[in-house]
C-alpha cells in the first residue's frame, strides 16, 4: 500500500482547500480537518499537511477564481519540488471538504504527476452551478471527482448527490463514513456541580438541560423559535443553559424572557465545556436543515443523551432510543413530550445517559475512524494499482 521504505510509515499527503488545519481562525470545518489529520496518524500513516492554499472564494469572482488557478499551479510544482527534497513520497493524496466555491485546484494536478490514488472526503455536488459566478470552480470540482479513486461521505445527504453523480459507477468510489470525533483531553478537570450553578446561576436540584448553538439568522433562528415552543410545553422541573452568541442573541434571549428556567451564558470555550457538559442530564436542539453537528457527538462523549430533530444527518451521530431521542424537527408537541417523559423517569434517563460514551467509543471515535480509514485508503491503493 505504500512507496514509503520497509518498516517506515506510509506516508499520505492531507489538503483541506477550504480551511487548512492549522488556519487561526476557529470552526468546525479547521476542528474537522483537524480530527481527519489525527485520524490518519492514529491510523498509522506519515502525514504530512501539502499545502495551506486556501482556495475559498465566496463572492463568486471569476477573475479570483482564474487566479487561484494560476497560483495552485505554481503551488503544486513547488509542492512536488520540496518532495523531492525530502524524499516524501506518498502513496496517496487525502483531501477533505471539496464544493463549488472551494475546490481542490492542486490535489488532482500532483496525482497525476506520480499517478497515485486521489482520496476525497466530504464533497458536495449540485449541477445548478455549472453556470454563474462559480462555473469556472465548478468545472475544477468536477475534474477532481472524475479522478478520485474514493469518495467518503460522512454526511448521508451529501451522498445521495455524489452517488447520483457518479452512477453506475458509484458502488465503487463512493463509501460511507461515521462521523467522529477525538478524546476528551487527559487534562480536563471536571468543575464541582455546585461550582458550575453558582458560575452560571442554576438550579442544582434540578435536572440540566443545554443548548449549545451560534445565534444567527436563518435556519439557527429557526432552530430557537422551534425550541422556545418546546421549552414552553415542558411540565416538569428543569433548568436549560443556553451557550453561545452572535448577531441574534437579543432576539433569541428575548423568546426565553418569561422562562425563569432558561438562563444564558454566550461562548464557552472548549475547557469550559469540557467542565460542564458532563453534569448536563440532555443535550436539547431541534436542528433545523443541520447537517450533522459535532455538538451532538461532543454531549454524548461527555455522557449527555440527545433531544434533536430528525434531520440532514443528525440520526447517523445520535441513536433514537439508546443514545438519546430523536422526531420531527418542527412537531414541538412530540419534541416536548420526549424530554417530558425522561425526565419524569430517572431510570430511563439514566440508562441513556450511561449508553452514549461507549456508543461513541464503539462508532465515533478516532480509533473507530482510524480503522475505517486503513481500510478505504488500503481498497483505493489496491485498485488503483
């Protein structure tokens, strides 16, 4: 499976065009190429990040597009010139996250130069943008698809359009994936319970329920209006922690505003959560057109079941009746009675609870990924050769 010399790692080539790994800014995309780069070490290859190009363009500017062109050429030269420097040779390209308005401009130029196999995860495909202010990067998008020897999709509804694009030939370059996610940090200290009331002004008495989403326009307003009705129905006791910010938290703060129960906290970060997520008893968010959302894989790593919607991939990370509860992402009659019905039975509440760590363990960790990974990259070596 690799070129690497005997006994040494196989060494693999990682690109994220969107956002690199090491980007400064924080965000779900540089956290999941961030698990994808860990997941492949763990996996057992040399990993060596090819390039932070960022290949963004969100305006749809075609003169940046033709740039960006030009420069991933020049950037891939250099890339195979340091190569040789240093004697990487990598027995496949691995890039993570291609769509129209982010393509892989260099993975597919260096894979044909020394014929390997090209790897992708997580693309998206919608033929509406074969014309318009993104054509140009469209065209790119589709001749890194035409070339790539696997396909991983994580997201089920991302797949649906990237099996139809490839047809009849789908069976063999598109495969499934669980979405995962990485360790709790050895260091993590667990914050007293009464500590954490008193920090953020609960009730310990009663059962911690917390929502854990950016406050913007849109489908995350939408997701807030949606959860206000629920929290609304609620009869028994609880206390919901609202954590996060943005351009409408006044307006979301203000559809809690009669509910004593409801308090707000803005952004915590990963320590912070780390802390508290463990003494949460539900994880509540009705996710309305979510695609997947680590959130939900970082409470049940914490031990915190899931109250979500059923919709775009949230059922692929949260299992109905054994990690949490899932329904219709706007019947906020049956949403309401799911967390009534387990909060008003402890037992049931608790057996959930203690079943999300292993589920994750079992089917979202890095080790599962690092194990599913060795067997894509080893099928797409084997086939290609």
């Amino acid at each position: 499976m690799t070129t690497a010399a005997a006994g040494s790692a196989p060494q693999i080539a990682f690109y994220a065009p969107l956002k690199s790994p090491r980007h400064p800014t924080p965000s779900g995309d540089r956290k999941i190429a961030q698990l994808f780069f860990s997941a492949l070490q763990q996996a057992g290859f040399d990993v060596q990040l090819a390039s932070q190009l960022r290949s963004f363009d969100k305006k749809g500017d075609a003169l940046r597009q033709q740039r960006l062109i030009a420069v991933a050429k020049k950037e891939a030269k250099r890339i195979i010139k340091r190569w040789r420097t240093q004697n990487f040779k990598p027995c496949a390209w691995f890039s993570y996250h291609l769509y129209y308005k982010a393509p892989d401009l260099i993975g597919p130029i260096i894979c044909q130069q020394l014929n390997i196999p090209y790897l992708v995860a997580e693309a998206s495909w919608a033929i509406k943008h074969a014309n318009g202010p993104w054509s140009l990067y469209h065209q790119q998008l589709d001749k890194a698809l035409q070339i790539a020897s696997k396909v991983i999709c994580i997201n089920p509804i991302d797949k649906i359009a990237i099996t139809d694009y490839y047809a009849a030939n789908a069976g063999k370059k598109v495969v499934s994936m669980n979405a995962f996610i990485d360790d709790l940090p050895q260091d993590t200290l667990v914050t007293d319970k009464e500590t954490l009331a008193t920090n953020y002004a609960l009730n310990a008495k009663k059962p911690w329920l917390i929502c854990i989403a950016m406050m913007r326009s849109g489908d995350k307003h939408r997701s807030y209006q949606q959860l206000c009705q629920v929290i609304h129905k609620l009869e028994s006791p609880y206390q919901l922690l609202m954590v996060g910010d943005g351009e409408m938290r006044e307006q979301v703060e203000q559809l809690f505003a009669d509910l004593n129960d409801v308090k707000f906290c803005g952004t915590l970060n990963s320590h912070q959560l780390n802390s508290l997520l463990p003494h949460c008893d539900l994880l509540v968010w009705p996710a309305i057109n979510e695609a997947l959302g680590m959130v939900f894989l970082e409470a049940q790593r914490a031990g915190v079941a899931v109250i979500a919607g059923d919709q775009g991939g949230v059922s692929s990370i949260v299992k109905h009746n054994h990690s949490g509860m899932l329904s219709d992402a706007y019947n906020s009659t049956v949403m309401a009675a799911n967390i009534q019905q387990i909060l008003s039975d402890p037992s049931r509440l608790a057996q959930l609870k203690s079943n999300t760590q292993p589920y994750i363990a079992k089917n979202h960790s890095l080790a599962a990924s690092a194990k599913q990974l060795t067997v894509i990259i080893q099928h797409a070596t084997e086939d290609f050769s």
